[in-house]
C-alpha cells in the first residue's frame, strides 16, 4: 500500500506571531501550560501546515484553553470528548492538520475510552496530554495520575487509587507514537511536538506539567535543576542511553529487566549500553522504558515512533476505491436498484 | 384450482411465526415483495424477541412476521385472517393475534408431547372449541419436507431451514398468487448454490400442491384486491433504510459530505449498516467506540463542514445528552435520528414506543431548544430524514428524528422519487476572507449563524460549550448569556415561518377531533375513515413537525369542543400541547405495551368518546 499524505504542505514562512491569537491568556502566572503553549507555537511553523488548516480540539480543563490562544480553527468541547470530537473533524475532512488538547482527567478518567479507541484506531491526531496529576480547574481532586498515597482535597486520607501511566495506556492500545516531554525544557517539547507532527497516526506526546497552585513539584524530583540529568533521561533513536550529569550513566537489559549501570565500573563499557530504536514494532522496550522512574530515570523524547498504515489512509482509500468503481454513481441509482415496478 | 372458490376482499392480513432461525422473516418478507410486485399495495411488521437464538421450542424464542396486502394499505394491521405456526410455543404465543375464524397453519410434526410441554401448555392444546372458532390446518411441513431433502441427497441442517418454503407455497396457494417471483428471487440469492435453489423450489412447490389437494381450506382462497396508486416506480423498503436513503439524497443536494458516526444499537442499528454499504455515494460512516462518541465525531464533522448525522435509540439518546447541547450551543448543523423502543432504560429493545418524545424536547442542561420533527410512515422515514438534513443545514441546529421501531422495521410501499425533484438545500456557507464575517453573525430572517469550514482562508474562529458573544469570544457577561439564550431560541421558534401549516383531515367539522404524531398515522388514519364512513363525524390531524410546532396549530385545537391526543406512552405530546394550548382540555389514549395501535381499540376509544 502506497504511503499518501492528505495534510497540504505550504511554502509559506510562517514564524511564532502568525500563530498567536489575540485573546488574553487566563491562566495563572507560574502555569506551566504557558511554556506548553509557547512550544506549541513554535512547533507549527516547521510543520509548514497552512493556519487554516490547522484545527485544534480540547476537552474541558485549564489546558483544555488551549484553542483560545492559537490563531487556527478551534472547538473548546466538552469534558473527555475531544478526541472524539477530532476524529469526526479528521474523518470530514482529511486535509486538516488535527491537534487534541487534555489533561490528564480529561483524557484518562472521564476521556479514557476515546483516548485509547484513538490510538487503537491510529486515526491520524496529534494528541497532547498535559500531565499535572490533579484536577487544577475544579481545585485540587486526584486524578488518574495522581501518585498513590498522596493527600488532595477528595483524598484526605491519602489516594487508594493506582496511578496511570499514559505511555503504558498507549503501548496497550497498540499506539505507533509516543513522546514524553517536560514543561520546563521548551527545545525538547517543540522538537518532540514536532516529531509528532510528522508522524501519521495517532501521536502522543506527553507533557509533565506544574500546577503550582493545586500540585506544586509534583514532578520536581525529577525536574528540578539540581536533579534532573541524573533524574531523566532524553532517548534518541539510534543512539546508546546514556544519561547523568557527568554522561556516565546507561541502561542495560539484563535479561530480566531494565537497569541503570555506571560506565566505567564493573567493566561496564559503552558498549554494554543499549541502542535506542523507536521503530520497534514489538511494544516490549518501549512499555519498559515508557515505565521507567524510582531508581530508573524517566525517558523523555521519542520513546516509540512505529510506522503502520493509518486509519485516515486506510478510510480514504477505500473511499477511493468506491468512489471509483462503486455500483452507484448517484442516489437515483441507489433508488431504482434492486426490485421495482412501475405503477 | 378453477374449482376453488375465491373470495375476493380488500385486504388479508398474515402472520408468520415460528421459533427464531426457522426463517419467519424471510418468508414474511418474501410474501410482501411478491404481492407488491402483482399489484398489491403492502405494510409489514417484524415482531421477533430481543433474544438472537432462545431456546428452542420456548415461547421466549417465538419471532413474528405481520404482513398486511391490500388494495390502501395504512398499517400492518390488527389481528390476522391467515396465521402459519411453525411450532406449539409459536401457536400458543400467537394465536392472540388471529381473528376469530382465521385460518390457521400449523407444522403437525412439532407437536411432539416435548415440544407442547416446552410451550407451556399442560395437555394438547386442539379441542373442539377451538376446532370451532379457527379453521386449523395441520400440516406435516417437517415430515414433507424432510423427504424431499432425503430425495434431493441434502443435509438435514439445510433440509430443516427450508421448512419456512413449505410454509410460503401453502400461503401462495391460499392466496391465489403464482411462485415465478418466489422462485426469481431464490435464483438471484443462490446464484453459487443450485442444490440450495433446486431444494428450496421443490419444498415451495410441494407446499402449493400440498395445499391444493387440501379440501378443508378449498373456501378460505383468497384473492385480494390490488392497489389503486399514483402512478410511478415503486419499490418496498423499511423506515431504517429509507431514513439511510433520505439523508443520502440530502447531502447529494445540499452538496455536504454525509457523515454518520453511530454505535450499534437496537432497533436503529440498520441506519448504520446500509450507509456503511454506500461509500460509492459518499457515504461516509464512523462505527464509533460508543454512543458518546458517535455523536461527538458527528459535531466534529460537522465543525469541518459535513452532513453530520448519528442514528441510535432510547437509552442511546440518553448518551448523547450532553454532546447535544454542545450542538445546541455551538450551533452547528446535526441530525439526530432516534428509533424509539420501550424505554425506559434497556426497556423493550425489539419493541416499538413513542416515549422519547420527553428526552428529545427537554433532555438536555439548560436551555437548549432544538428542532424536533417526526416521520409516520416507513415510506415517508424517506422525506422526514430529508427534512431533518435540510432544516438543520438551512438554520444550523441540530434537529432530532424520531421515528421508532415499528416504522424502523417495518416496510411499505414506496414511490420513487427523482432527487432531482427534492426541495433544494441551501446550507448556509460563510464566505472565505469575509471581513465582515463574526462567528455568531446571524441572518436577520432566520437567525441563523453562518458556517465557516476549517480550510477557509480568513475565517479562523474558535467555538465551544462555553458560552460566546456575537463576535466570537468567551463571555460571561448577564446581558450576553440573556442575549444569546433568545437567539438560540428566537432561531429555533422562527423554523415555524418555514414550515406548511397543519392539516385536518377525516371530517373537519365534527366535535371530536383526534390528534396523533410520528408512527402512528396509520392506524389512526384508518380508524378515523372507517368511523367516518360509518356516519360518526371525526376530524384527524396528524403532527410530524413537533418543535416548532406548525403556526396554525392553536387555531385547529381551539376549533374542536372534544380532543383526543392519542400516543404510545403515557401522554407526552398532550403534556406538550396543554403546556402550549391550556386553553384547550385534552382526552388522552395511551398504549405503553410495546406494541403499535389497532383499529379496533381507537374506534372503540372514539366511540364512548362520541357518546359521553
């Protein structure tokens, strides 16, 4: 099956501004949905996607603004149904570049089935989780990610709740795309935002974000600048994973599981390290890595970027092919087919 | 034959009925396309359990198929002339429904002691009495047929499921038709299998000669008279296809891609599946994950500029609530099409009700007024679909449909139309790079917003479930949110300019007026002819257009000193009709057993109405 691209490309320049809109942005100052934005914003003008084909989808949540502050078409929609929404949008119209918009409540409670009928589908969205583990806009319950144990305004005693992590919901569901990004490093989010422009299929990028209101440093064991090279690692496809504030740090298989050795101790040489391939189809390395944290660092960057035929070419060509060679070429045909009489 | 004797009459009623699987539906069906296609007008009504397989032999496994031929055919008819059962849990179940006097055939060869146990019948159930108020034809189909499988060299599995042709010939005979159509259309569906043809002709024939040499049903031949009809094609076809069918022919003239995003659901579930076969139209269909998103990918579609349309019922209209009014608030053009069943919840999924009508009013958060209309006929599922699509395209709304599972099932004889021949459809397209253009800019007749397409130059633009001010951003603001709760309204309420006025038929000058909406016209419109023509003055009107209701709707209501409002369920419409007509008192007839109408009961609620 031959490869389409149903997105138009432009040669027009377009930078940053083009893309702002002109409506105030409400969030609180400190958010880090702004840097999300401002990665967004950065992201479009490489895809070379004409703005008026670009169409952004949210749920409903502080991220779920979103639509209001890009220069594009946009529809704010209701709780969880975005990708839904998307679908529909992409399905009509094949030509428009889809972007979704959610929280993690958004996306994982209340959205769960959408989310990942979406990626099961590989229908061609490009999907944006914004990971803040709470609920921000109705001021602080748990979420779907929210850590166990952890004391919120729902949970008093500490949640019962085992947390999702979205790389495995979308390793689960047979995903072909999935990225993990930090608020707090723009270059990273653009570039993976980017790669997920350009996948077909369903793309995941998933950001850890602050709310510093309902959930300060939730993420900051990992984020914070003293700890973050030793607490995250950034995957590059065809490339050893190595990470740590001195670059001695690797991931091994051994057999059994992931683990993180020293080069330079043991024996351990470079070339015990392992490769990252993004292109593997099997979900195996991929579901590990996307689990990685606790002693392992976090992966961010593309952890899986998996090429299959993707539900908007699988639809389009069979709408051809019918188009083509379909028994009817018009209602009336369909109207007299089979048995009728004249009266 | 030439010494039988024929009873000619305008109309015969016959049920099929047997175990589900012994292929009741098919000879249903196959009876009414043969008798429309020598000239007999048709209605037909499938009455089969929720269950796919149920046990065999029992009463819960019992499926139906009612076909009514005639020469003016309105309903599928009350009870039956000719009943066929093909087991005793199918005798004891149906034989509620045939006249006193009906002919009845039954299989002989399963009324084994088991079988009529199974039934729940305590002894064998023929007697004298029964001998005496039905003419029952005991007839050896399994054995017959199970011989002529034998002779052919076929497998008992396909010998078993041709019991139903057996079943068919005797009813050809018994209805003075000829077995050319029969055997045409097994030909054609079993191109690749000649055994299958050969079997199932020669058990169909066996089952006319069987009858033949039958003295007992010599006098019960009937030949029925054919239709007096416009002249035109025609062709029979259920209420689900012909809704397929007319949301088809609306987006060929509105020039709209179609789009359906649905979830299976009973009994609306074939509005799915025949658009899924029309891609070469341009059909294109969404199997989404559920009925939320079913829905929700319709609005999506219609953002980017489709004929957006999701199909589904009762407690699937209920999933949908939400997204509604997100429709309503964004105000984008969607057609709801809803096969009502009993409700409420699971309720009676294979049965037939009007109890939707409440939900597709009120059943959303706030105030979310939207267009509601309703077809009555299978035939005109056609027109109403069409409607629905040209009415919300023209004043960007979502309109519900309700039809319902009678309608849905059933079919009727339909004349073809050239789409050419439709009312136009003038979808309400913004103009790209309008410098004028504001999202929720309205047409000062309708009020009507304009559409503008994601791939339009200069008319990006944002919407959403949160409300907006003229020009397109949020706003919370008191005098905005009053604002545009009127417009929405005002837009919805100004359909009314748009639509015929309501029309009365029967005897327009009588004192009792009745009144009925969506799939009942055609037991009420024959309840009201035949009262008519036995000299009672009754007036009908019938609604399909329910919000907006038409404008003279008032001035007929107020005319009549007597008003029946008569629906399937507990009176939704009166409650809706007193709440804008107070000023006129309002008699109810109610039916909530999952079943349509009968003459017979209207005209009885008709007459002590008339006497009182």
């Amino acid at each position: 099956m031959s490869e389409r691209h149903f997105v138009p490309k432009t040669d027009v320049e377009y930078t940053k501004a083009d893309f702002t809109s002109d409506q105030m942005v409400k969030w609180c100052p400190g958010c880090g949905d702004h840097a999300i934005l401002s990665s967004l914003l950065n992201t479009f003008p490489k895809t070379h996607t004409k703005k008026e084909n670009v169409v952004m989808v949210s749920g409903i949540g502080c991220s779920s603004r979103i639509p209001y502050y890009v220069d594009t078409y946009g529809f704010h929609s209701i709780h969880g149904r975005a990708c839904a929404i998307a679908t529909g949008v992409k399905l009509a119209n094949p030509a428009l570049s889809v972007w979704v918009n959610m929280g993690d409540g958004d996306s994982m409670a209340i959205g769960g089935n959408h989310l990942i009928h979406a990626i099961r589908r590989n229908q061609d969205l490009n999907i944006t989780i914004f990971n803040n583990e709470i609920y921000g806009l109705t001021k602080g319950q748990y979420s779907p990610t929210t850590k166990f144990g952890q004391v919120t305004k729902t949970s008093p005693y500490g949640t019962i709740d085992y947390p999702f992590n979205p790389g495995e919901l979308v390793m689960g569901a047979q995903g072909t795309f999935f990225a993990r990004t930090l608020d707090c490093v723009p270059a990273l989010t653009t570039d993976v935002m980017t790669r997920a422009a350009q996948h077909d299929g369903a793309s995941v990028v998933e950001v850890l974000q602050n709310c510093m209101i309902f959930n300060d440093k939730t993420h900051a064991a990992i984020t914070d600048r003293a700890v973050r090279d030793d607490r995250t690692i950034v995957l590059e496809h065809g490339k050893p994973m190595i990470y740590g504030k001195e670059k001695n740090k690797g991931l091994r298989f051994n057999g059994r599981q992931l683990e993180s050795v020293t080069i330079g101790e043991n024996g351990i040489t470079i070339d015990d390290i392992m490769i990252h391939d993004e292109t593997i189809e099997d979900t195996g390395i991929h579901m590990m890595l996307a689990h990685m944290g606790g002693d392992l660092p976090v992966a961010l960057g593309v952890i899986r970027n998996v090429k299959k035929t993707s539900y908007t070419q699988l639809y389009e060509d069979q709408m051809d092919e019918q188009m083509a060679n379909g028994k009817y070429k018009c209602v009336d045909d369909l109207l007299n087919s089979g048995d009728t009489w004249e009266v | 034959m030439s010494e039988n004797q024929i009873v000619n009459k305008d109309d015969l009623v016959i049920r099929f009925a047997g175990d589900s699987g012994d292929g009741m539906q098919l000879s249903g069906t196959l009876f009414s396309d043969a008798s429309a296609l020598t000239g007999n007008d048709i209605a037909t009504f499938p009455d089969y359990p929720a269950e796919i397989r149920a046990p065999h032999n029992t009463v819960a496994g019992v499926s139906g198929y009612q076909v009514h031929v005639g020469s003016h055919i309105y309903s599928s008819g009350d009870k039956c002339d000719i009943l066929v059962a093909m087991n005793p849990a199918s005798f004891k179940s149906q034989l509620k429904w045939a006249k006193k006097g009906a002919t009845v055939i039954v299989d002989m060869d399963t009324f084994t002691d088991e079988a009529i146990e199974k039934a729940g019948y305590k002894e064998n159930p023929f007697n004298d009495e029964l001998e005496r108020a039905y003419t029952i034809v005991r007839a050896p189909i399994t054995s017959f047929t199970a011989k002529i499988g034998e002779a052919q060299g076929a497998d008992k599995k396909t010998t078993e499921k041709c019991r139903n042709m057996f079943a068919l010939g005797m009813i050809f005979f018994l209805t003075h038709k000829t077995l050319e159509k029969t055997f045409a259309y097994l030909e054609r569906k079993f191109a690749k299998k000649p055994d299958v043809v050969k079997l199932n002709k020669a058990v169909l024939t066996e089952g006319y000669e069987y009858a033949d040499k039958l003295e007992l049903i010599h006098s019960k031949i009937v030949e029925v008279a054919h239709a007096e009809m416009p002249s035109g094609r025609y062709r029979n076809i259920t209420g689900n296809v012909a809704t397929a069918w007319g949301l088809l022919a609306a987006s060929e003239r509105s020039g709209r891609r179609l789009f359906l995003g649905s979830y299976p659901i009973t009994p609306a579930t074939d509005v799915m599946v025949e658009l899924a076969k029309h891609k070469s139209l341009g059909a294109r269909v969404f199997q989404a994950e559920d009925e939320i998103a079913g829905i929700c990918s319709a609005i999506g579609a219609s953002f980017a500029g489709a004929l957006a349309c999701t199909s589904t019922s009762g407690p699937g209209l209920s999933l949908k609530s939400e997204a509604l009014g997100l429709a309503v608030m964004v105000e984008l053009p969607l057609v709801v099409v809803d096969v009502q069943r009993g409700g409420p919840s699971t309720g009676l999924p294979t049965k037939t009700e009007q109890s939707d009508l409440a939900q597709a009013l009120y059943g959303r958060n706030g105030e979310a007024p939207l267009i509601v209309v309703a077809a009555s006929s299978s035939a005109n599922c056609f027109y109403w679909a069409y409607t629905a699509a040209k009415l919300a395209l023209e004043h960007m709304t979502p309109v519900i449909l309700l039809t319902d599972g009678y309608l849905g099932n059933g079919s009727q004889l339909f004349r073809i139309p050239k789409v050419a021949d439709l009312p136009a459809i003038t979808p309400r397209l913004a103009k790209p790079n309008d410098p004028n253009y504001r999202p929720f800019r309205r047409d000062p007749e309708t009020y009507a917003r304009e559409w503008a397409l994601p791939g339009m130059e200069g008319l990006r633009h944002r919407v959403g479930g949160l409300e907006k001010c003229p020009d397109g951003p949020l706003s919370t603001d008191p005098e905005n949110h009053a604002l545009m709760t009127k417009n929405r309204q005002e837009k919805v309420d100004r359909v009314a300019n748009y639509i015929p006025d309501q029309e009365v038929t029967g005897n327009p000058d009588a004192d009792l007026l009745v009144v009925g909406w969506g799939g009942t016209s055609g037991a009420l419109t024959l309840a009201v002819e035949e009262m008519n023509n036995e000299g009672k003055k009754v007036a009908y009107t019938h609604f399909n257009y329910i919000c907006p209701l038409p404008k003279n709707t008032g001035d007929i209501l107020r005319k009549y000193k007597k008003i029946v409002v008569c629906e399937l369920n507990n009176g939704q419409f009166a409650g809706y009709l007193r709440t804008k007509f107070p000023e006129c008192p309002m008699h109810q007839y109610n039916k909530i057993m999952g079943l349509p109408f009968e003459v017979g009961e209207l005209k009885e609620c008709f007459n002590k109405l008339l006497s009182e």
